[in-house]
C-alpha cells in the first residue's frame, strides 16, 4: 500500500475527486492545436463583450464603478 508521500500528484487529485479528463485531453493535442483552441476560445470571449456592450449600452447606472455598469468592464 503506498503512503500519502508517495503518491503522485495525479494519483491524489483523482483519490481526491478531481476529474482530470480534460487536462489529460490537452495534453494528447500538439502544441499548434492547443494554440487554436485557446484562439478559438479568445474569440468568443471577444464576441461575448460585444454582445455585452450591445445588450447594455442604454442601461443608466449612477454609480460608474458598480459591477453592473458596462463602462468598467
């Protein structure tokens, strides 16, 4: 039986809960393919403030730090 020193930090992440699928996926790609992926999910990010903006640009808010105000973000 190993000891908890032992262990790897893999084996006491999937002992522990952590699905560790997606990193093991990301790493089987090439390093161009994690590249595109990560650009590919850039771009939606940069979509998704688009849409912020256009769903937002009327809404009045006095305090222009607040979270909600999509001057600040």
């Amino acid at each position: 039986m190993e000891t908890e020193e032992n262990k790897s930090a893999v084996q006491r992440a999937i002992e522990y809960g952590i699905d560790i699928s997606l990193l093991e996926n990301n790493l089987r790609l090439s390093t161009t393919e994690r590249l595109e992926k990560l650009q590919g999910m850039m771009e939606l990010v940069e979509e998704m403030k688009k849409a912020y903006v256009r769903r937002y640009r009327n809404l009045i808010v006095s305090d222009t730090n607040s979270e909600y105000s999509p001057t600040t973000h």
